[in-house]
C-alpha cells in the first residue's frame, strides 16, 4: 500500500476567487490503522497542505487512501483556510480513495 497523489482543488472563497496560496488541512476521523501493516495515522494531528495561485493542492502532495485504512469508516474532515488563515471552506467530511491515482479533489462536494 501506498499513498495516493492529490490533484486540484480550485478551491474559491465568498467572493468566487481562487484561495491564493491558502491552506488545504486535513484530519483523520479518528485513529486508524494501515491495512498493509504500515503503522498509524492519528486522528488529533492536522496535514497542512499548501494551495498554489489557483487555489489547486500544490503538485506531488501524497496522503494516505481512506480507503486503506482500518476500520473501514474512517474520514478526512476538510476545510480550506486563506492565506491569512480565514476559514473559507468545510469543515467538510471527504475521502481520498487509492484509484483513481492521482486522486481529483474534484471528486469532493
């Protein structure tokens, strides 16, 4: 098992532009395992990644598939912050799966 690249984004604040150099953050639902035996993700730590000019995840941002996790009903909550650290977007409950790889955030609502 592997981690899976995101793409995308084109996350948009109130007034429909792009989250320019903002902040894509992450958490686990709760504690859960990696199928593969390869250790832990921990619900009470945040993944902060970085937007780039159009809002989009930057390129080669990997996390780990929700789908590959244990149990099975783990989620990430999603929620994008500008770059001034106002909450713009979410919290949203979302999964990244292992296919398609690169995983499209537009998969998301």
């Amino acid at each position: 098992m592997a981690k899976n690249t995101i793409t995308g984004g084109g996350f948009l604040d109130l007034q429909n532009n792009p989250v320019s150099y903002g902040t894509l953050v992450l958490k686990v639902s709760h504690d859960a395992a990696l199928n593969s035996n390869q250790g832990f993700v921990c619900a009470g730590i945040p993944l902060f990644i970085s937007l780039d000019v159009n809002g989009n995840v930057v390129s080669n941002t990997q996390v780990w598939p929700t789908d590959q996790m244990l149990p099975n009903t783990v989620t990430y909550t999603a929620w994008v912050l500008t770059n001034s650290n106002t909450e713009v977007w979410g919290p949203h409950q979302e999964v990244v799966l292992t296919s398609p790889s690169p995983y499209p955030l537009t998969n998301w609502t």
